[in-house]
C-alpha cells in the first residue's frame, strides 16, 4: 500500500503528481467511519485513489469494504453531494448496478467537518481494471467500448423519470446550458459573469472572440438540434475508470456521479467517444480510434436504437462537448486553487486546443472516419 505521504496523483497530462488534496490518513478515516455506524470500525486503509480532484481511499472494515471520499467544501457541499447520491438512488431503484450509499447517524448521506465534506460508499460488485490509469484512457479493447457503449444506454434508460432540477453553478460539473442556447455566445456570456473567478482569470483575453470562432468553424446547425432534444439526467464522466466489469469484459457497475446533471442523451454519448478514443493524454497525440467509437455506438444502439439523425448529431456534437466542462476546470483552478498557470493550461490546452484538433486534417479525418462507419453500420442493418 502506498502511504500518504508517498501518494501521488493524476495530473494534466501523463506524469503523476503531488496531490493538491492531501491523502485521508488512517486516524482521518477512523474519525469518519465512526460517524457511519452501519460500516463498522475500520481494520485496514488498502489503497488511495489518484484521482486528483478530491482524495479517496479504499477502508476495510467490520462491516465490509468501502470507498471513502473526501472533498473540499468549495467544491462539493453535503447538500451538493446529496443531489448525486438522489440520482444514484434512483437509478438503484430501476435495477442498475451502483454503489450503495452509506448514512450517517443522522440519515444523511454526506457529512461536513471543517474545511472537508466526506461520502462513504459501500464497494460495488465488478473488477476495477482502470483504477489506476488517467480518466483520459482508451479502452483495452473495442469488446470494452461496445460493452461500455451498453451499458451507458441501461443508464440512460434507467435515468428516464428522474425530474430533478439542474444542479447549481458548482465547479466541475458537466453542465449543459451553453451549446443548446438560442445564442451560444451569450449563454458562455453569462456562464461565466456568474463566476467570479473564471470572469477574473478571463479578463482581458480574447475569450469572446476565440469561442465566437470554434462556434462559427465546428457549430454550423448543430445548436438547433440539440435544443430539440429530451432532457436527461445523465453520468457525465463516461470513461473505463469510472466502470467495474466482468471477467468476460461486461460492465457490470457505474460509479463516480461526481459530474451528474441535466444534459441530454447525445451529450453523454459524445462525452463518452471525446474521453476515449481520442489519446489527448499521449505526446502528439497518438492515432485516435475510429473503431472504438464506432464500437461505443454499436453497443449504445444494441440496447436503445439510435436514429441517423441522432448519430448524426452526435459527431457533431463532439468537437464542443467538452466546452462547457472546460471552462468549469478554469473556474476551479482560476478560483479554487488560485493556480493560473493550471486555468491556462485548462484554457488553452484543454477547452481550445482540443476543440482545434477537430479542426485539423487528423480531426477532420477522424470525424470522417466515424461518420462514415456510422452510415456503413446502418446500411449493413437489417
């Protein structure tokens, strides 16, 4: 087991990094599954999550295995949390496979102390075969992608009903306010006056003119279609690490509701194929894979049929998926972390520089390639 103090994390690209959240160490735990009283007293503190937005830990104890998080209060309050965990609930009640949701004394599922608020989940059935590798990550194979891709459609099937509001303005969330606007432009207006630390951090640049350019180059046609769709409740992070599978390459639970909202189905898809078959994480980026979106679609549609003009949708949709989460990562290390040298490279790597991937000749060949797979998949039905 790796100590809290050796512990590292994922960073912004490959290398591993000192945490900003520092590891929750044994006496932590203890103090904190003592308020869950249904977990038991703890035996043992196994592994330490490198996810590096909150810190997690992986705590044995009288009354089983559990995943024990933790995070700083201005980024997710118990009341936040809680719109999570009803979600997860809901989806549990329609028969899929999440993690249980502990209580403490009190009946809530999340707890404030100081700077910190804590979640306790009961471990979920599967094997975390991803655990240790960046959100960012291919999948081991096109099986896990088709398999991924059906799994992502019993969700979407399974959140139908769920009538929450959105959630609030929290950082690091995968919201859906800006691309299906009536004006883009506007709506990224006032998604960022309505945080002062992205407003701030943005002050000066030519942050209008630059989203004004990725709308007009990537946008054409798109915005009208996505206002049309249904709303949904969706996972928002659907990447492998996020999912525990069989030994045959099923999925066999979902964890991780951390970036949960209202969006649409297409917007989850998207996200999904923009996590996965593209390797931003990779020097140069190695070749995206085609096949592995295509895969993810396949099994989509295997579960929930997807019309052409959905898939359709979908491709377009994929170079400005990430937009809306991205300018929520400025927030967070612009305001949160005061780390301006981490909201530029959030700005500038992540938010423009992916979106001008799909602009260039490989992008363009990529999004050829899926639209094109797409058509064939679709002729070839019967």
């Amino acid at each position: 087991m790796v100590s809290a103090q050796d512990h590292l994390v994922h960073g912004m690209g490959t290398a591993l990094e000192a945490p900003t959240w520092p590891a929750i160490t044994p006496a932590e735990a203890e103090a904190i599954l003592a308020r869950f009283p249904a977990a038991g007293a703890m035996t043992a503190l196994r592994w330490h999550s490198p996810r590096p937005f909150s810190a997690a830990a992986l705590v044995e104890t009288e009354g089983g295995a559990f995943l024990l998080k933790r995070h700083h209060r201005q980024v997710r309050t118990a009341a936040a949390l809680e719109q999570e965990h009803v979600f997860m609930a809901y989806l549990r009640s329609s028969g899929l496979s999440v993690p249980e949701v502990m209580l403490t004394a009190a009946g809530r599922g999340a707890m404030e102390n100081g700077d910190w608020t804590y979640e306790l989940h009961r471990s979920a059935p599967g094997l975390d075969l991803y655990r240790d590798r960046p959100s960012w990550t291919p999948f081991l194979s096109h099986r896990h992608a088709h398999e991924a891709g059906a799994a992502l459609a019993r969700l979407h099937r399974a959140a139908r009903g769920f009538d929450a509001s959105p959630r609030g303005s929290h950082p690091l969330v995968a919201s859906f306010t800006i691309l299906p606007a009536p004006d883009p432009l506007a709506a990224a207006q006032a998604y960022v006056a309505a945080r002062p630390a992205l407003a701030t951090f943005l002050g000066g640049k030519p942050w209008v003119e630059e989203l004004a350019r990725l709308f007009a180059a990537l946008g054409a046609g798109l915005f009208p279609q996505l206002a049309r769709q249904p709303k949904l409740w969706t996972h928002g992070d659907w990447h492998p690490s996020n999912l525990l599978w069989s030994d045959e390459g099923t999925v066999v639970t979902t964890f991780d509701f951390g970036l949960a909202e209202q969006t649409c189905a297409l917007h989850d898809i998207a996200t999904a194929i923009e996590r996965t078959a593209i390797p931003w994480l990779e020097p140069d980026h190695a070749p995206a894979d085609a096949q592995a979106a295509l895969a993810l679609l396949a099994g989509y549609h295997a579960v929930l049929p997807l019309s052409r003009e959905d898939v359709a949708t979908t491709i377009a949709l994929l170079p400005l998926v990430h937009i809306e989460f991205a300018l929520s990562e400025v927030d967070y290390f612009a305001g949160i972390l005061a780390d301006p040298d981490q909201a530029a490279l959030a700005w500038h790597g992540y938010l423009v520089g992916h979106a001008d991937w799909f602009l260039s000749p490989v992008g363009q060949d990529f999004l050829a390639q899926v639209r094109n797979g797409a058509h064939a998949h679709e002729e070839a039905r019967p």
